[in-house]
C-alpha cells in the first residue's frame, strides 16, 4: 500500500475532504454499519453510543485504513 510522505517521510494526514465528510460523527453503533452479531454483543454488554475516538475510528477500520488514535 502506497502512502504519502511529507519531506520528514512523515504520513501526511487526512485530507480537507475527508474531514468534512467525517466531520458528523455517528451517535448510535447502529450508524456505523456494525454486523448484526456486533450490535448484538454491544447490546448484551449494555453500550449506549460510541466513544468519540469509536466513531471516529470504526467506519476507517471498516474502509480497511489503519488507524492510530491520540
């Protein structure tokens, strides 16, 4: 997989255009189009809603991107 490197070979971040199609997070784990087996689980352990770095991170994962979290 190729990646973008600033002149420090430093992964250059996402783009304008991605943030602003992120910039909505998802409130429910419905909204992030979890399997119905996930949903379940979530449901059984009682999880209301998404921690924001979960709904931030979850439909990247999903794309197949990695994802580092601060």
């Amino acid at each position: 997989m190729k990646r973008k490197l600033n002149e420090h070979d430093v992964p250059e971040g996402v783009t304008e255009e991605k943030k602003q199609t992120t910039a909505t997070a998802p409130s429910s784990f419905e909204e992030l189009g979890l399997d119905s087996r996930l949903l379940q689980a979530i449901a059984k352990e009682q999880y209301a809603a998404p921690t924001p770095i979960q709904a931030k991170a979850i439909p990247l994962a999903l794309e197949g991107r990695d994802i580092l979290g601060e």
